[in-house]
C-alpha cells in the first residue's frame, strides 16, 4: 500500500478523535468500538432529503441496540431547496420526511445551524451538482463526512472536492452501495475465484443531463465493476451506446478487461460475472443499505475512508472516459487524458 496515502489517512485519524472527543485506543472496528460504555455518543447530521436519507437515518436509529450502532444516532438534517429537474415527488418528499420525524430528527433551518449539533455529516443531496458548495462548510468547520453518489456532476468537480478535502484534512469518502454486496467483497478479497482476471457488471444506465452520463445511476454498476476488479489501474476505456443501452469496456493493467453494460430499456437490475484464474462466479445481488451504513459508520469513529480518494477520483475517471469515447465514436479514450483535461478546468 502506498505509505502517503497511510500518513494522509492517520493525519485525518486525528482530526476525527479531535472532533469526536475519542480516546487515541479507539479502533477501526464497530463492534469493538460499541462495546466500550464510555465512548461518547457521535451525532450525526443530513444534509439533503432523499432516499437515502430517509433509509439511513432508519438504519442508524432503529439500530442504536445493535453492536454497529451503538452510540451513534442520526438527530438533525437540513434539507436544501432541490433542482427541479432531479427532485422527487411531493408525496415522495412527505414520505421521507415523515420516516425521519418518526426517528426523533430534528429539521433545522441551515447547514450552520446542522454543524453546531453533529459530531459527524452524511451529504445525501440527490444530485451532484449542489455537492462542492454544500461540502465546504462542512470541511471548515472538521466534520468527518460521507458524501452520495454521485459525488460530483462532472469529473472537474470532483477533483475541487478532493482538494478541497486534503486543503482542510478532513476525512471524507463516497460510494455507492453497491460496493458493499457481499459476494463482490469476497470476490475482491480473492476467496471465490482467486486472482481476477476479468469481469462483466451491468445496471440501470437512466441519462440525466446535467451529469455526466454514467454519473447518475450507472456509477452503482461501475463500481461493482471497479470493486470485484480490485481497485484502480484501468488505463483506457471504449464506449458503445444506443438509445437502448451502452457497453463500456475498460483494459487493466495486465491486458485484464472489464465490462459495464447499462441498461434503458427492459427489464433492469444489478449483477454481473467475475473470471478468475480458479473459477468464475456471480458477482451476488444488492441486498439492501445495512452494509454501506454499517461501513458510514464505522468510518466516523475511525476516521479511516474505506475508500481511497485514488479509487474513487478513477471511478469518475473511468466513467468521463466513457463519455468521451461516446463523443468520439466509440475509440479507446485513456484515463490519463480526461484527467489531464479535467485538471485544467
């Protein structure tokens, strides 16, 4: 493992047991951390009003009893004005609203009125675009903060957060849940196929256009992609797409392939293959938040990202190439160019 990216994760360590008030023994683990007595209760704070948030919250609260909860709880969230172009439905709104009140959360009238209450954030705006403004206060004020996807609406926005998130050395990842499925983790981690030489995801792939293409709903597939592969080090991308569907297909170091399909028409869900060199395996089925909020979680007591910031910035690599390989007509686009590109933005 790269030993910068060790110190950069300590030096945040440090800025979270400042800002929780933890004593220095407290370990990554959740469940070794929950059986202490005398940790001190983390507060945790929404910005955004979404599904997730209203899922979340209910993890979190409804499971303050449980090991991986305990002494966590969700009790405020501010919900800014939304885009109409990616808000939900009033019914929808009401619904979300209704299963946060119902968990003894607090609304407040304002992001600085949220971080004078909370240890720790979860930004679930549901829309990219809002997120660069709406992080910043966040990393001045030193809150630990676990961003939605998608992280940003472009691949240049993305990189301002993580800059913005290494000026104010303050922890933070993104990721979409599916990472989290537990067959692809294993895959990962080399007990079901062994070292992976490839591997095929596919997912919803809806347009949104003020993202970036596969930014919206295609990035849960490729980060599966990303997760069962495991890890950065694709080199280029090459993207076919019709109103129907688009296949990106992604080389690795080690001539290794990855593919994305994303799905527009017809039946839809997420899944995929992994090929090792002992086997070749589903890559298993999304089986709900619980995982991902178990892993939010831990990550504010540990202040450790479980994700790196090199990963995730490829993600959104990967996917920006996709779309210029689009723009192209379909030829091999390299990731290093759209990150260049994007630098200069």
């Amino acid at each position: 493992m790269n030993p910068n990216i060790n110190m950069k994760n300590n030096k945040r360590h440090q800025v979270l047991k400042k800002s929780l008030g933890l004593a220095a023994g407290i370990g990554v683990q959740a469940s070794a951390s929950a059986a202490t007595n005398a940790q001190k209760e983390i507060k945790v704070g929404v910005i955004g009003l979404s599904v997730h948030s209203a899922a979340y919250t209910e993890i979190i609260n409804s499971g303050a009893a449980s090991p991986e909860f305990s002494g966590c709880r969700v009790v405020a969230i501010f919900h800014p004005k939304g885009n109409p172009d990616v808000e939900f439905s009033e019914k929808s709104l009401q619904s979300f609203t209704d299963t946060i009140t119902g968990q003894g959360v607090e609304f407040v009238m304002s992001i600085r009125k949220l971080l004078k209450k909370v240890d720790a954030v979860m930004l679930l705006t549901n829309d990219g675009r809002p997120h660069l403004k709406e992080i910043m206060p966040v990393l001045k004020a030193g809150k630990p903060v676990y961003v939605d996807k998608p992280l940003a609406a472009s691949l240049s926005d993305v990189l301002a957060i993580f800059n913005e998130v290494k000026k104010y050395n303050v922890p933070m990842f993104s990721c979409s849940p599916l990472r989290y499925v537990k067959e692809a983790l294993d895959i990962r981690e080399g007990k079901v196929v062994g070292k992976v030489l490839g591997a095929n995801t596919y997912g919803p792939a809806p347009i949104q256009k003020s993202h970036a293409d596969l930014f919206w709903d295609g990035i849960h597939a490729v980060e599966s992609l990303y997760t069962v592969m495991g890890g950065t080090g694709c080199k280029s991308v090459s993207r076919t797409s019709t109103e129907d569907a688009d296949v990106v297909v992604g080389t690795w170091e080690n001539d290794r392939i990855g593919v994305f399909r994303g799905v527009r028409k017809g039946r839809s869900g997420f899944g995929g293959t992994a090929f090792g060199d002992k086997g070749i395996a589903s890559i298993g089925v999304f089986n709900g938040y619980r995982p991902l909020v178990v892993a939010i979680v831990e990550f504010f007591r540990s202040g450790r990202p479980p994700v790196s910031d090199e990963e995730t910035i490829e993600i959104y690599a990967f996917m920006e190439a996709a779309d210029e390989s689009k723009r192209l007509g379909g030829v091999p686009v390299s990731l290093s160019d759209v990150l260049s590109k994007a630098k200069m933005k």
